[in-house]
C-alpha cells in the first residue's frame, strides 16, 4: 500500500479541502500549467466533488524542483502521488498536455492495481495515437520560442515582455514541450471508463475526426463536445466547460 508521504503531497493541491466529498476530480494542467488553473472549479462544480489539482515538478509551489521531460519516469511517479487519495469514487480531466497525462496515469491504474476513474475527460488534443505536428518546439531558439508561446496564446503578453520573468519560466515550458514531443504512444488495452472529448470550434488543429478517435480507448461510453473559443477555451469558455461538467456530476450514479 502507498501512504501518502510529505513528498508525495506536494503533487496534489486540494484548492477547497472537502472532507464530505464523496468524489475527487483530478484536475491535469496543460503545458507551462500549474494547480492554479483549476482556481474557481470547486466553487462551481457540486459540493459533493473535491476538486484535486494536480502540481507537477517545476512549477508553482514546487518551481524550484527539476521538471520532468519524459513520461516513463513522470507517469509512475505521478501515480504513486496520486493512488493514496483514490479512497474514493474518483474522475480525471486533463486539458491539452494535462490529456495525454491522465490517461497515461488511469492506464497504469488499471494495469497495476485494477482501479479506474469514473470518467475521463480529455480536452484540447488529439487522441494520443495520433502523431502531433512534430515541430520540436522545445529546441526553437529563444526569440522563435517565446513567438511560438505567443502564437499558441496561453500566455499573457505582460509575462512575455517580461524579461526576468520569462528567464524563469523558459526552462519550465521547454521542458513541457519536450515532455510532449517526446511522447511516443505504446498500443494498450481499452480503458474501462467511460471517455468525454473536448476541443475548440475556433481554427482547431485538433479534426473531429482525431478528437473522435479517443473513443478507441474506451470499452465503455464515449461523447464529444464543442466549446467556443481557441486552445485555451478551458478559461475562455470556462463556464461553459463548468456546465457540462456540473452535469454530469449531478447525473452520475456511482455509489
């Protein structure tokens, strides 16, 4: 049995601790993300969910930690975190990178202790059996690089022009790329959860037809849902986001 040990703590931020929750949402960042995004969730979404933020290495609270840059040694770790706090009923939503996290994290679950989230929602990628445009942004030199973060819009323009700011975060974002470029899918057998796709309407990278291709992974229902808004639709149209998930919550029976 895994103990939640202090070093282990460090991975989950509980933004409202809830001890009369009967269900945890696991909330994945995206790339150059932290716990913070999800700031706001737990008031929103039922007072029945404890919303669990997940803080990696080299960020946040913990930005004086190495990051990590490949998912075979950041995924075991990740999981060990996070499988003291799966006492109970449990769901999983990771946006763009924070996608591909999650369900690398409830596969090594299934494998490993038989345990499954309720539901996985994935939002803001293609499913991960589908090659990503391969541009190596990790490895742009550091003028192209900050045009890259600035083209993809998830970070502000006054972090941008901030020159020491951004001398601190620049080693936290290659790594993140180079953490997603690196990923290479390994074929695995279907998850046991039910699986919830997201993308943007506006100029998607992401095709209908490669967010619907999340649905291999599933044995059991899968949806797809549309949100106005670019990449970073999840604070744009984050009401919207809030609302279906809020749904759902209502409506599952999991007890």
């Amino acid at each position: 049995m895994i103990t939640a040990t202090s070093t282990y703590k460090s991975w989950i931020i509980f933004l409202k601790p809830n001890l009369k929750a009967d269900l945890r949402l696991f909330c994945f960042p995206y790339a150059g993300g932290n716990a913070t995004n999800f700031r706001g969730w737990e008031n929103i979404l039922p007072s029945n969910v404890e919303v669990c933020s997940i803080e990696l290495p080299g960020r946040g609270t913990r930005m004086m930690e190495k990051p990590f840059i490949e998912f075979s040694q950041l995924i075991p770790e990740l999981t060990k975190a996070i499988f003291p706090y799966l006492d109970k009923p449990f769901a999983f939503f990771g946006h763009s990178m924070g996608s591909i996290v999650s369900f690398e994290v409830a596969h090594l679950l299934q494998q490993k202790y038989a345990l499954s989230p309720l539901h996985l929602f994935v939002s803001g990628r293609s499913a991960p059996q589908i090659p990503i445009d391969n541009k190596l942004i990790h490895k742009l030199p550091e003028t192209a690089f900050i045009e890259e973060l600035r083209r993809l819009n998830g970070t502000p323009e006054a972090v941008l022009k901030n020159t020491e700011l951004m001398k601190l975060l620049i080693p936290i974002l290659r790594a993140d790329f180079a953490l997603i470029e690196n990923y290479v899918y390994t074929p695995k057998p279907s998850l046991s959860c039910a699986i919830s796709a997201f993308d943007r309407l506006e100029d998607s990278k992401v095709s209908s037809a490669n967010l619907r291709a999340w649905s291999k992974h599933t044995k059991s229902h899968f949806s797809m849902q549309m949100f106005p808004g670019d990449h970073f639709f999840l604070h744009s149209g984050e009401l919207l986001l809030l609302k279906h998930l809020k749904n759902w919550f209502t409506n599952c029976c999991y007890k």
